[in-house]
C-alpha cells in the first residue's frame, strides 16, 4: 500500500510541479513587471481618484516595450540605442553585466543571430566521446588554407548554459549531421540531456 501511494506521489509531482513551476515564474514576472511601475501609479490613483487598477503597471511595462521596439526599428532609434549601447560598455562594472544579459535575452528570442545553422555531433573532447554542436562557419579559407583540410566552425555549449563553450575547427567529413531542430537540441543541452527529441538520426558523414 505504502509503495503504490509513493508511486502515485511521485506520478503526480511530476505531473504537477513542472505546472506549478512555470505559474509561480509566471507570477513572479507579472509582479515584477507590475510593481516597477504600478505601485507609483496605484499610489497617485488611490490618493486622487480614491481607487487603483491592479495590473495597469505590468500593461504600462508592455507598452514600453513596444515602444522601445518601435524606435528602435527606425534608423534614428537604431543610432540612439547604438549610442546607449556604447555607453554601458565603457561603464565600470556594469560593461561586465549588461553584455551577459544583452547576449542571453538575444539568445532565448533571437537564435539566428548567433549563426546556428545546424545541429552536429563531432567527436569532442576526445575521440569515442560525442559531443552536440552547432555549426557557426563553413567558410575559413586562412584556417583551411593552415590545415590543409576542408574545415568548418563548431560551437560546442556548455551544460546547463549553452551561452558559454568552445569553438572547435572540424574536418568537414568528420561532422555527423544531426536531424534535429536547433531549438530542441539547445533544449537537451539546458537539461543535461533530460529531454528528448523523439529519435535523434544521423546524417552521413560528409565525403
């Protein structure tokens, strides 16, 4: 009896925590983004008009966003956030913090421009052992040039953060192609290999 409620404890925190997780990260954020400016707000609304409107932070905080998105899309608000962009990097201290965000939030939302092209294993970091990658470049003349060989770019991430790795420079007939989605392999690489992304194929060797 013990046994079979420990299997059914367990079933249902499994069902349930990663639920309960993702709510609470949720709230957290609503919160977050609400207070910045909502409790100001609510403040002046509350001694003025003798109510408040719960949330009006948090859609203040959306509109910004927006906002932002949409100057910075024209070439003025292109030079503008370039500008701002310069300046946090000459900042003692904070030139060490806001290029980790600034590549990480890029990461999440905008994969392509980290130039990941495809999913590969290579044999790294010795031979028998297999590493996951994603090919960056597939065109270094000086490289091939000094190794005599057809080369291409391999970043191998680190696990849990796929920020940081290693660039290694591969024959290309040494690659195994992957059949998977960049998003799903960055997903296994977060997880340690927990997820998994239906079967994984191998490609040919390149010839």
């Amino acid at each position: 009896m013990l046994k079979y409620l420990k299997r059914q404890f367990i079933t249902g925190l499994v069902v349930l925590g990663p639920i309960s997780l993702t709510v609470y990260f949720l709230v957290l954020v609503f919160q977050f983004a609400d207070n910045i400016l909502g409790q100001f707000l609510n403040v002046h609304l509350k001694n003025t008009l003798g109510f408040y409107i719960p949330g009006i932070g948090f859609l203040l905080f959306i509109l910004i966003i927006l906002l932002a998105g949409i100057i910075a899309d024209r070439f003025l608000g292109r030079k503008i956030m370039h500008g701002i962009e310069l300046w946090f990097h000459n900042l003692p201290v904070i030139k060490t913090i806001y290029p980790t965000f600034s590549q990480l939030i890029r990461f999440i939302l905008q994969q392509k421009e980290f130039g990941f092209k495809k999913v590969v294993l290579v044999e790294y970091p010795s031979k028998g052992i297999w590493s996951i990658g994603f090919i960056t470049n597939e065109q270094f003349d000086s490289i091939n040039k000094a190794c005599a060989a057809d080369m291409v770019a391999v970043f191998v991430p680190n696990t849990p953060g796929p920020l940081t790795g290693y660039v290694i420079f591969v024959p290309r007939d040494a690659v195994r192609p992957v059949d998977m989605p960049v998003s799903d392999a960055i997903k296994i690489i977060l997880s340690g290999g927990v997820f998994k992304s239906g079967e994984i194929t191998l490609g040919p060797l390149k010839e």
